[in-house]
C-alpha cells in the first residue's frame, strides 16, 4: 500500500497541534500555581488576624467594674479567654486568676502551697520561714464576669505605694518544667532559652521608669530570650538605670542582702520544690530619695515621707525594695515523700547573686 510522505505543511500542523497543547498546559500549571499562592496568602492573612486578636485579649482584657488591670506585670499571661489573669481590687490587693476546671491543674497546686505556707502551726519552721520571701496570701475570691465564675488568689500588692515601679520578673532553674510534664511540654521549656541551663535563670521581662527622659520602658520576654550571659550585666544596669542615676547603686547592696537571705533558706529546706518559678525585683523609679519611710503588709496602705530631692540625701532601705518569690503553679511540698536541697533553684539563685555582686564591685 502505497504511504504518502508528509510534507512541509503536515509537519508544521503537528508541531502547531504540539505547541497549542504545551501552552495550554503550561496555562493551566501557572493558574493552578497562582490558585494556590492566593490560598496560602489568605491563610497566612487568617491567621495573622487570629493572632492579633489573641494578642489584643491577652494585653488589652476588657475592664471590670470595681477592678483595675495591674500594671506593674510584665511577665506570664494576661488573659485567658478575654478575661484578665490580674486584678487589683478596691483595697489594692493582687487578685491572680487560677484555674480548677481540670484535675490536678496548676490552680490546684498553686492554691494548695499558699494554703500550706500560710496556715501552718509554728512547729513547721521551714515555712514560718518563707512567709518572708513570699507576697501574703488572702484567700480565694471567686468573680463573675461576663456570666461566667472565675477563682482568683488574694495576694499582697508587692508594689503597692510605688509611683512609678520598675519592677524585673527572673525565671529561677536550670530546668523550668516540673517532674509531671509532657514529654512535648519539657521540650518546649528546653527550647525557650539556650542558656537557661547554663545560667540556671533567665529574664522574662522588665519596666524601668527612666527619671530624666520621664518614661517607663517595657521589655518582654522576647528580649530576654536573646540575652547572652556576657549581656545580662548590662540589662540588669539599664534596668537600674544606673548611668543617669548612679546613686542607685546603694540598691544593689540591698538587693543582694535580699537575694542572701532568700538562699540561706534554701540552703538547708528539704521539702519544697520550686520549678518555673520566679523572684520579682521591684523599686520606685521616681521616689527613690527618702528620709524614711514605712509599707504595711496590706493592699494599698502606705504612709512616706515627704521626697528627699537632694543627691546628698539618698537613703535606701529594705522597704524602698522589694524581692520576692512570685509563681507558684509548679512548686510541690514532699514530692514523692522525697527530702533533698532544691539543687535545680539553688544552681540559678546562686548565679543571679553572683551577677549582682560583679555589677556593685563596678561602684564601689
């Protein structure tokens, strides 16, 4: 059978036919591509409004009548479901949010240590003892708000009488999760700050009232999170704000005397464990100049003296400075009826002093 050659034209059609598909294909490839760049954008948009307003509810919770936000917070949560994890109330008292909606939630352990350091007999000397380093402990207040009841601690306002608190929240431990953690919660401490096990501490924040620009700076955690060990002295000093106010210094000695008294407690207590649990350094950045003055152990009742604005007078006292242990939602008494130091907290107090002595021998 005789088979006719292709010619020229016939050659030019398939190529032609080859060519309409290649670009209807390619057509179909780019749309497809541009389809699913335009999904992820608006994914990607979704989730950045989810996130705002997540952020909008922790730092920005709806007021409560009666109640105002505390101010001087600088670490932790802020809300939990739109509703404020502090309060102050009427009478200056701290109200902290706990949680009792799931057994064995940290609310049940941190209600259950207050309850325990404070209602105990004098024979329980330990914890006669930490009463000191601790904000007073009131009771459980139960709130309604938008139709739901919330629980709260009723602690002492640590920063109560301060005009303008500066106020430092530190993370103690080399290991910041408790014995009872999810593997994948463990995990997620141990990524938080790579130094965290080297330095037994870390820095989740600060205000600092500056006195000559008449500003308070905020430093949240993330940048504690980028902190190097040789950088912490310097924070520590800008938190002080000892370059404008070098007669600040006198409060280091005061702090460090603090910090002395609260490892002399863990140097010998054998049954308290105290996991992602903080010490709170606070001061007033703008009355630091007293003849004297005098804090009661309540709210918001205070009686000062008249400011001192002399540089020739700067008298520091214990009550012009407060260092407390604060956040107590992982620390357990006799766990697993086991009676040893609490090595873990020890190894990063001891650190944190350490700094604060290098920073007072650079004023001396």
């Amino acid at each position: 059978m005789f088979r006719r050659t292709p010619s020229l034209v016939d050659v030019a059609s398939v190529f032609g036919s080859i060519r309409v598909q290649y670009i209807r294909r390619n057509c179909l490839l780019l749309f497809c591509t541009w389809l699913l760049a335009g999904l992820l954008i608006i994914m990607a948009v979704v989730q950045t409004l989810k996130a705002t307003a997540l952020t909008s509810n922790a730092t920005a919770p709806a007021p409560i009548s009666g109640f105002r936000t505390l101010e001087s917070q600088v670490a932790g949560h802020f809300a939990l479901r739109s509703k404020p994890c502090f309060l102050v109330d009427k009478d200056g008292y701290v109200l902290k949010m706990v949680d009792f909606t799931r057994s064995g939630s940290t609310g049940f352990v941190e209600t259950a240590f207050f309850e325990s350091i404070f209602n105990s007999d004098e024979s329980e000397k330990d914890f006669v003892e930490l009463r000191e380093f601790l904000p007073s402990y009131h009771g459980l207040q139960q709130l309604s708000i938008g139709g739901e009841h919330f629980w709260y601690l009723k602690l002492e306002n640590l920063v109560s009488g301060f005009a303008k608190p500066s106020v430092m929240d530190i993370k103690i431990g080399q290991i910041t999760y408790d014995p009872f953690a999810e593997r994948c919660k463990a995990e997620r401490e141990m990524l938080k700050y790579e130094f965290q096990e080297e330095l037994g501490f870390r820095i989740l924040g600060s205000k600092s009232f500056k006195i000559k620009a008449g500003i308070t700076e905020f430093l949240d955690k993330s940048v504690g999170k980028k902190l190097k060990p040789n950088e912490i002295l310097s924070y520590i000093s800008t938190f002080l704000d000892l370059k404008n106010v070098p007669e600040r210094a006198r409060l280091v000695s005061e702090i460090i005397s603090a910090l002395d008294r609260i490892f002399q407690w863990f140097s010998h207590q054998e049954r308290i464990k105290f996991y992602s649990s903080s010490i709170l350094i606070a001061f007033d950045g703008e009355k630091t100049q007293y003849n004297s003055s005098s804090r009661r152990e309540n709210g918001s009742s205070v009686q000062r003296s008249d400011v001192v604005c002399a540089e020739t007078d700067f008298s520091i006292s214990r009550k012009d400075v407060v260092v407390r242990l604060i956040d107590f939602p992982h620390t357990y008494i006799d766990l697993k009826g086991q009676k040893s130091l609490d090595v873990n907290y020890i190894y990063g107090l001891k650190n944190l002093i350490q700094i604060f002595k290098r920073l007072a021998s650079l004023y001396e």
